[in-house]
C-alpha cells in the first residue's frame, strides 16, 4: 500500500512520512479513525516506508509489502472459529484470508472481515492465544535487519486478558519493535494501552474526496459520485456499497419499515403485539454483529428522521428506498419529546447484545418500547 494510492488525509500522510524519515518513530501508535476514514490503508503505507526506507532492495520490500507477505510485518486482527479452524483461532491460521480480504476491500469494516471468513454470525475477538503469539513472534530477531511491525487491525477487539498480556511489550518492546493499532473506538479500549500509545485521530473523509475516488477508481459518472459521496458520512467503505447497490442498508431498510409500521399499528391493538413478536424473531436469528449493525443504522434512521421534522433539510441524506415509506411524513412522530428516550432504548438494547443478552427478549422489550414513544406527543 503507497500513501499517494490513499484517499484524502493529506495532513496525516505527510506527518507520518515525514517523521519517518527523520528517525522520529514512537514505538506503539494508535490510529483511531471512523469506519471508511482509511486507518488500515495509512497503517499498511506507513508499515510499508519502516520497512523499506534503508532497504538495500527496496523494490523487492515493496513487493513483499504489497502482497503483505514480508517476513518483518505481523498482523493481529479480531477472529473466531469457523469450518476451516475448528479451535483456538488466531490470525496466523487466517492470513490467506487476510490478505485476499485487503486486496479487495482496504477499506472494510469489521462485519465486512467476517463475511469474508465466514463467521458473521459470531463476536470475533482479539483473545489471550493471539495476545501469547504476538509476544511470541516479537520475540525473534528481524529477519532483514531493520524494523518489525506489528499491526493490530480492531484493538478495540482486544479482550482484558489479550490487553493486559500485551502491557510490558507495548511499555518495553524489544529494539526496532513498532506497534501500530488500528481503532475505530478509542473508548474501547482499557486506558493503559491508551496511555502507552502516541495517537493520530484520523477525520472522516470529506465529500470532494469520496467523490473523485469514486470517478477515479471505480469509473463512476461525477454526478452519481457526488449524490453518494453525500450520502455516505465520510465513509468510502458505505459509498463504494452504495454505489454497487449491495449495502445491508437495503435490509437494514425493509427490516426498520417494517418494525416502525408494525409498531404504530400495535398501540391499544393486541393481536398485533403478534407480528412484533414475529419480527423479533426473525431479527434474533440473524447474528449478533448483524443484530448491532441494525441498531446502529436504526438510531441514524431516528436523527434523519429529526432532522427532517425541524427542516434541517441540507444535514439529510438518507433516501429510503422503499417508495411507500416517507421519511417526510415519518420524521414528524421523532421530535424533541421523545428523541432522547428513543436513543437510550435503543442504545440500551445494543449494550445488552453485545453482551450476549437473549436478542429475541431484548428486541421485543425494545418494540414494545417503540410503540409507546412513536405515540407521544411533543411537549408532552
């Protein structure tokens, strides 16, 4: 990965390159930035300069790091067991994976990685056996000479134990040892790695930028570029699955449509109380980092919606596709009496799935919710 083939983030490339090359290398960085912003891609480039800066055969470096093959550059990423690696996943078993999975998609998320492997039904994590073979492999000499990487992709994935193993390494790594965690939730993560880490926070990319990456990498009419770029809040990950029409929005849609129609029609109507229990239902058997995703788009469906009903028109870019549902004459049941209740039970019900709560009870619990506060009135 070079930082000329990365979208945006001018600054940040030209300070990491910079320090680079003048030596100034903090040996553990952490690079926090939202889904889509280009963490991962920066994190590879600037993994791609420590190796190959003195190299006495650069273009062969540049190979090695382009196929993420180089025997100095360690990966550790959230994984969980699937048909292939039946116990004890680590991501040296799913480095096949790994690098397939960036080639194609630099700029994927988490649920993205577990498609890719298989296991979107399951919590992936960062356990105590990746955490025992990174300090394992640290411990070896470079085997060219120079700098050794270790990038862990999703550290907010660390687990207590995984995250304590790492402190005295992350304190006191051994000579030429560079640790570079990829975050896209600093809060995750315990304070002590926090504290042991310089961090560079990574702004989401702007409109201009996803755009004309749009134009140039994928061959997309300007004006198609520019619709979406503005639909997808500075995450290049959301436009490129826009622009192929393959978003889990699109589900994600059909199942919130159905559950807010459901709900409105279910207040002081028993038998319908039924089809709420159904849709929780058929939500529950989807997996867990399915379950979350949903949330999370159902609490960005709630602020459109708000945003819509006090005509904040120019900060609104969701378009349902759904031709019978409109966001217009939705958005005035989501107003300032009941916009924060909405939020705290929904972010309540993520809290407690995340968690491993019983998702078929929880989304019930939060539709019957829903119902009551869909009912309230402003100012009431």
């Amino acid at each position: 990965m070079l930082f000329e083939n990365i979208i945006g983030q001018l600054h940040l490339k030209n300070h990491l390159k910079t320090s680079a090359e003048n030596g100034r290398i903090p040996h553990a960085q952490l690079f926090v930035g939202k889904e889509g912003s280009g963490t991962l891609p920066t994190a590879l480039a600037y993994a791609q300069t420590l190796l190959c800066l003195n190299n006495p055969a650069p273009d062969a470096c540049a190979l090695k790091c382009e196929n993420l093959a180089h025997p100095d550059l360690h990966f550790a990423f959230p994984v969980a067991a699937n048909d292939r690696v039946k116990k004890h996943p680590i991501s040296n078993l799913f480095l096949d994976d790994w690098r397939s999975f960036v080639k194609e998609q630099p700029y994927g998320n988490l649920f993205n990685w577990f498609q890719h492997i298989g296991v979107e039904n399951k919590q992936g994590q960062i356990g105590v056996d990746e955490a025992e073979q990174i300090v394992k492999s640290l411990k070896l000499k470079s085997y060219e000479g120079g700098y050794k990487v270790m990038l862990i992709w999703m550290a907010e994935k660390l687990n207590t134990s995984a995250a304590n193993k790492l402190l005295k390494l992350l304190e006191e790594p051994p000579e030429k040892t560079v640790f570079l965690l990829v975050t896209e939730d600093e809060e995750q993560l315990i304070n002590t790695i926090v504290s042991r880490c310089q961090i560079l926070h990574f702004p989401v990319l702007s409109e201009k930028d996803i755009a004309d990456a749009l134009v140039v990498n994928e061959n997309s009419f300007y004006a198609e570029a520019a619709k979406i770029a503005h639909q997808a809040e500075g995450n290049y990950n959301k436009a490129l699955h826009l622009l192929r029409h393959d978003s889990n929005d699109l589900i994600f849609e059909n199942w919130f449509v159905l559950w807010v129609r459901t709900a409105f029609k279910a207040k002081g109507n028993a038998a319908v109380v039924q089809n709420l229990i159904e849709w929780s239902e058929s939500i529950a058997k989807s997996g867990r980092e399915t379950q979350k995703r949903f949330l999370h788009y159902c609490l960005q469906f709630f602020r459109q919606a708000l945003l819509s009903n006090y005509n904040a028109q120019e900060l609104v870019f969701l378009e349902p596709e759904d031709q019978g549902f409109s966001l217009e004459k939705f958005a005035p049941f989501v107003h300032s009496g009941n916009i924060l209740e909405i939020e705290e039970e929904v972010s309540t019900a993520l809290y407690h799935i995340e968690r491993n709560g019983n998702a078929k009870i929880i989304l019930l619990d939060l539709s019957i919710k829903l119902t009551k506060l869909l009912h309230s009135k402003e100012g009431s």
